[in-house]
C-alpha cells in the first residue's frame, strides 16, 4: 500500500488521480499514525518552503519522515517534497528535514553565480528569454546510471516543471537526471531509499504514469500490502 502524505501544502488529488488510474491501492491522510503501515509514501507539495515546513511540525510528519527514512523505507518526493528534504531552503531562509544534505537556491541566484563575474557586478544576470518560475515541459537528461523510476521511459522525455528554486545537493553523484534552464537543473536525485522529482510525474502524461506506476508495481501486481 502506499501512504500519501498530507500536510496542507500541495495539490494531491492529481497525485490521488494518477494511482487511482493505475488501480493502484493508497491511503490519503494528515496524521503520521495512519501511513505507519504503509510500504512506501508519496511526499508531494506545492507552494513555500517555510510554509510547509510549519505544517510539518504541526502535524508530526516532520519527525515521523525522519524515522521512516532511517527505517530504510522507501520515500518518494514530488516538487516541494523533492527540495525540503534537503537541509536548507532560501525560499523564507528556513531549516528543512535534512534527509538529504545540500540546500534549496533561487534561480536568480544560481544564474548570477554562474555568470561572468564582470558582467554580474554591473547587473543581475538572467538568461534571456527565461522567466521565473520555470513553467512548462522539459525534457531530461539522465545522470549516474539514472533512476529505477525512470525505467522504460526514454532520455530526453518531456515532463512538466512549476518552480522558482532549484536542488543543490551537496553529492552531484546523486543527482539522476537534469534539465537545462539557463544553469544545470536537478530534476531527479536519489540515494538509498530516497527519491525526488522536481517536476510533477502525475502531471506529466505517459511518461510521468510509468515513474509512478514503476513505484508502486508491487501493489498494482498483486504483491505485498499493508
């Protein structure tokens, strides 16, 4: 069975959607104790990282994610759950979960560090024609032998991206897969039990049902359950 997390910061119903359309079996729920005997949990989330991180605490989920990953089960992040996993985000200069080590940057920020340093001290780089957020599809390059979420879907498939800040993790090794906008984006990373998409599997067609359905195959084969 797979466990939802609902934390009041994301959009789950197209999450809820795209399992259901798998058939695949799942439990939505706000309070930690609910999703305990659960295989595997989605972490998705939409919005500001500060914001969430409160909700995390409200709720208890902060601390029960934490025991979870040292469990060794298995953690699926989407969007802002790919980037507060990590130890620290710019988005409201806030503490994360630190399941991850690295941090959580700007895209204006990235950009201007990687520009000319000439060109930066007499203006603010932006790429042209790039505009923040990042809106729309793009397509993915794989990294480090990729990601067994990413099985049978071709390098340099289309997936649908909605964000302002970027993943900087600490080991580049994790990083799975990328996108270009203006700088190196880190679409997908993982490391043990944990992995994350920066885009949104469940919004992303084909391609993003066969991550999900790759993540729950299990279940939706007849294997094991809560």
């Amino acid at each position: 069975m797979t466990g939802i997390v609902d934390y009041n910061a994301g959009n789950i119903r197209s999450v809820e959607r795209a399992l259901e359309y798998l058939n695949a079996p799942y439990i939505l729920s706000k309070k930690p104790s609910d999703l305990e005997n659960c295989s595997r949990l989605i972490f998705p989330g939409v919005g500001e990282a500060a914001y969430a991180m409160q909700q995390l605490k409200l709720t208890g989920f902060d601390i029960f994610l934490k025991d979870w990953v040292k469990e060794g089960k298995a953690l699926l992040g989407i969007c802002l759950g790919s980037q507060i996993i990590f130890e620290h985000s710019e988005e409201g200069d806030v503490d994360c979960l630190g399941l991850l080590k690295g941090t959580i940057r700007h895209f204006r920020n990235v950009w201007d560090e990687e520009a000319d340093e000439a060109v930066k001290a007499a203006a603010p780089m932006q790429p042209i024609g790039l505009k923040i957020p990042e809106m729309g599809w793009n397509d993915l390059s794989y990294d480090n032998g990729s990601s067994y979420l990413l099985n049978g879907i071709p390098e340099h498939s289309d997936f649908y991206f909605v964000h302002s800040y970027i993943i900087q993790p600490e080991d580049e090794k994790i990083i799975k897969a990328h996108v270009n906008y203006g700088c190196k984006v880190p679409a997908c990373v993982e490391k043990d039990n944990i992995t994350a998409f920066q885009f949104h599997p469940e919004k992303s067609g084909k391609s993003g049902l066969q991550i999900l359905k790759n993540y729950v195959k299990a279940d939706i084969t007849g294997g094991e359950k809560c």
